[in-house]
C-alpha cells in the first residue's frame, strides 16, 4: 500500500504545486478539496496517511477547526499551510498538535523537504511517542507506535503494512525481515525493537530469531519443528515447542 495524502487548500496555485510535489515524490495523490465539508466527505470514503491544510479555507470551518473535527474521529497526522505569522493563529494551530507548518510564500525545495521531513518522522516511532507524549488521547500514540500498521521505507517512497498482513518477522542482525504472503520487506531495527511495538496477543517467537503472528498459522509439522504459515515455514525451538502449542491451544 502506498502512503496517500489529502490536499485540503483552496488558493489554486498553491493547490496545483501541492499535487505536482506529491506526485513527483511518488507519493499516492488521494485528493484536493478547498472546503471543510468536501474534505469531511472524502474522509467518509477514504483515509489519507498525511493531511496538508491550509489554515484559510473555504467552507463553514477553517483549517484548524476541520484539523480539531477530524482528530476526533481519525487518527491522521497533519501539516499546516498558512500566510498568517501572527501568534494567535500559530497558538491555535498548536493545540491541535500538528506535525509541521509550512509558511506561505515558499517554494519547491521548501515545499519537498518539509514533505519528506515529516514523511521521515512518521517512519520513526520513537520520535513520534516523545512527540505526542503529552497528548491524551492514547488512542492517538498507539497508532503512531505502529500497532495497527508500519511505514516501511522502499527506495524513495514508503508503503503502508498492515500488521494483520504479517506472516513472521526474521532477525538478521541489526535488521529484521518483515514477511508478508507475498513480500519481504527489510527494516533498519531489531526483531527485539519491532517485536516492542506489535500486540502480545497475536504474536508469539518460536526460534530466537523469528516472531510468528499465531492468526497465521496453517499447522504445525511436530517431526520437523516447523511451523507453517500459508506457502512459508518458520522453525520452532525445541525450548519453545510447549509453549507454542499451548499458545495455539493444541495440547
């Protein structure tokens, strides 16, 4: 899955340099609105990853009341676009706790490396958990810790994984492998760091260096101490055979 972004800017210049940089970026272009009630009704319909808003829209709320609409019900990060520098309209925009603002007039290379910036930050959950440790809705904090998803960096663009969609994840060093049914993925952090931030619930580690989601599994091969998962197989410890049945509830 591709990292999708929603353009909510009603000043069509600005709007056309938005949809020109996140398709450059090789990013997913979700849609363009300039109105608080056209970017609530495409939420209906579809989630981005990332909201660029202008804070002067068109429509019954602005951009900060629409950021403050959306935060209480969604869970998506957002990056402000404003021509007002004044204090009050900063402080208000804060409160909503924003990823980012970016300040009109500002041109490409401002506009690209703010993207990416912050496209850099969703990727890192640490980063995040310091970030929005003081907000309350915990909700929020568990979304960004990954638990629902991972932000997986390809080349030049990053692709949403769905933790339900992992069959195990492999240790290989100072990275881990994340396996799905039909793609590898690799990843700058350790299974013992990844393993921190997925539920205890579905997964289980059954060697020392794989980590298996137990919705996965298909069988388990008693004979050949394996475990397998659709096509793949992963094997299983001798030390942690019981308590991988007893965890699958097969003894």
């Amino acid at each position: 899955m591709s990292f999708k972004i929603l353009i909510v800017e009603d000043e069509e210049l600005y709007a056309d340099k938005l949809e020109m940089l996140v398709d450059k970026l090789d990013y997913e272009h979700l849609g363009t609105v300039d109105n608080s009630k056209d970017a609530l009704a495409l939420l209906q319909k579809e989630l981005p990853d990332l909201i660029l808003m202008d804070v002067h829209i068109q429509g019954e709320h602005d951009g900060i009341e629409l950021a403050g609409l959306i935060q209480n019900e969604h869970l998506i990060p957002i990056i402000f676009i404003t021509s007002m520098q004044d204090d009050l309209t900063f402080k208000r925009a804060s409160r909503t706790n924003p990823l980012n603002f970016l300040v009109k007039p500002f041109n490409d290379l401002q506009l690209q490396r703010t993207i990416e910036l912050t496209v850099k930050k969703l990727s890192q959950p640490k980063d995040l958990e310091h970030d929005f440790s003081k907000k309350e809705n915990t909700d929020w904090e568990n979304d960004f810790l990954f638990e629902s998803h991972f932000f997986i960096k390809t080349r030049q663009r990053l692709e949403k994984v769905a933790v339900a969609d992992v069959l195990y994840l492999e240790a290989d060093g100072h990275y881990c492998q994340v396996h799905t049914e039909d793609k590898k993925y690799i990843v700058r952090t350790s299974m013992t760091e990844l393993a921190k931030r997925l539920p205890d619930d579905s997964f289980l580690q059954t060697h020392r260096s794989f980590l298996v989601n137990t919705t996965k599994v298909n069988s388990v091969d008693l004979q050949e101490s394996v475990i397998i998962l659709g096509k793949k197989q992963v094997p299983m410890s001798k030390r942690s055979r019981e308590i991988v049945l007893k965890r699958l509830d097969w003894i």
